[in-house]
C-alpha cells in the first residue's frame, strides 16, 4: 500500500499549563501544513501564546486519558499524515529534514517509531533506562489509533508497517526535581487505574520489591550509575511511580471506585 499520496503533514500537540514550553516549540513548526493544539482548560498563559501564532488552531477539549485525548487531536486533523509532540519535545533541524524527506517518499510504512534523547536540566541523561527510548510521533491517521487500554504511555495499535527514524527527538523532560516528580506521580495514578479497571490487586510484596527492583535494574543494569547523581536521581523518581502505583491501587480497592489524577 502506498502512503505517499497526501504528504501534507498536520503537527497535533496536547497540553495543560504548558506556558513555558509552547513559544520555543510553535515558533520552530515552520514546516508543518497544520498545526492544533489540543489544551486540557489550561489556567496559565497556554492559550493566550498559542493563539498568538495565526497558523495555530487551538481547541480545548475536556481530559479523560492520554489516549482519548489523542484520538480527538487525530479527529480534528484535515491531513492524512500525523505528528505528534509533547509540549516538551524538540525537533533537531536533521529530523525536521527528516520527517519531510520520509512522508514524501514513504512507498511502506504506515507509522513510524523515534527514538529520544532524554533532557536532565538542559544536560543529556545517557543511560538510566532511556538509552533505548524509542516512541511513536509520526502515523498516517487512517492506519493507527491509541487503544483505551492505556490511560498513560499509550499504545498506538498499528494497521501496516512500522519504521524507525535515524535522527533524536529531544525530549526536555526533566526541568527540575518537583516538576518532574509530580508528573511521575500523576503517571503513577493513572497507571493505578488501569490494573483497578483490569481488577489487578495490589501485593504487599509486589509493593514493597517492584519498586526496589525497578531502582536496582536501572541503576546497575541499565548503566545509570553512569551519570552520577542525576542517574540517582532519575531513577529513584522512577521507581517511585511504581511505589504510587501500587499505593494508589490500593486505596482505589479500599474505595472500591476511581480516582481523578490530580
């Protein structure tokens, strides 16, 4: 199948209080046909600075998850070919080329991985676990969808082939330590919901080495001694998304009902 026929490329972002990422990363989506903004009712300055760029179309849309948020983003796009960005993601001018270059001579792949380099306070983060980070960005929409499965790091379900580019994403992730944490929280609530809908219990055991193995794998395995405190750091906080997890998977059992991320 031939997916070249509209190379036209619509760039979909989905935000809340992302005031100080947007200007930076709009202001560098020359290339794109179309850019949405997807926002969550942000109450910082989201809105008034990304209507500020007249080639942006803003929406705001109530948030349920992460995959439903994405498939209404999908939805408003007028262009087969989809690339999607976080807030805190950055496109090197190689990629940039890059992306161009594949969608208008792509005769085979229907979606297409990338990989990522992970940002630690405007420093590269080498291992701890992300040297290996790969993520969908860029599908044509009529062959790929976020499954309800996930509420959090979404599967995208794949109609056709899959390709992976050369050139990083720049992934500014982490800016500081409470920011980051109280994102890998939220992450870890809403992984909490996921096993709560799926009737996974949480295990006073699991509870209590999950989150110890995570941390030990991470930082010896995955070489993230490597990089010194920040590799303490990165992995401590990871793996205590995993101790909210199970934390808030079983208050969710004792209340027998969801909980809203907050």
């Amino acid at each position: 199948m031939k997916y070249n026929h509209n190379t036209k490329i619509s760039v979909l972002i989905i935000t809340l209080n992302e005031e100080n990422q947007m200007k930076a990363l709009l202001a560098d989506l020359d290339f794109a046909d179309e850019i949405i903004v997807v926002d969550s009712f942000s109450t910082d300055n989201t809105e008034v600075i990304c209507k500020s760029f007249e080639n942006v179309k803003f929406i705001q849309n109530t948030f349920e998850n992460y995959s439903s948020q994405r498939n209404f983003a999908i939805s408003q796009a007028k262009n087969d070919w989809v690339l999607f960005l976080d807030a805190d993601e950055r496109l090197t001018p190689e990629l940039k080329n890059e992306i161009l270059v594949t969608v208008k001579n792509n005769l085979t792949y229907a979606s297409f991985l990338f990989p990522r380099t992970f940002m630690f306070e405007n420093k590269v983060l080498h291992f701890s676990g992300n040297q290996s980070d790969k993520i969908f960005r860029l599908f044509h929409k009529n062959h790929a969808e976020y499954t309800s499965e996930r509420l959090i790091h979404e599967k995208l379900k794949v109609d056709g082939k899959i390709g992976i580019l050369k050139n990083k994403l720049i992934h500014y992730s982490y800016a500081n330590y409470e920011s980051y944490k109280s994102k890998i929280i939220r992450y870890g609530k809403f992984k909490a919901q996921e096993k709560f809908i799926k009737k996974q219990k949480s295990h006073y055991l699991l509870h209590l080495l999950h989150p110890t193995y995570n941390f030990l794998y991470n930082y010896f395995v995955r070489l993230g001694f490597l990089d010194g405190k920040k590799g303490v750091i990165i992995c401590y906080l990871n793996a205590y998304c995993i101790h909210i997890r199970y934390k808030e998977l079983n208050q969710l059992w004792n209340k027998k009902q969801p909980l809203s991320p907050k």
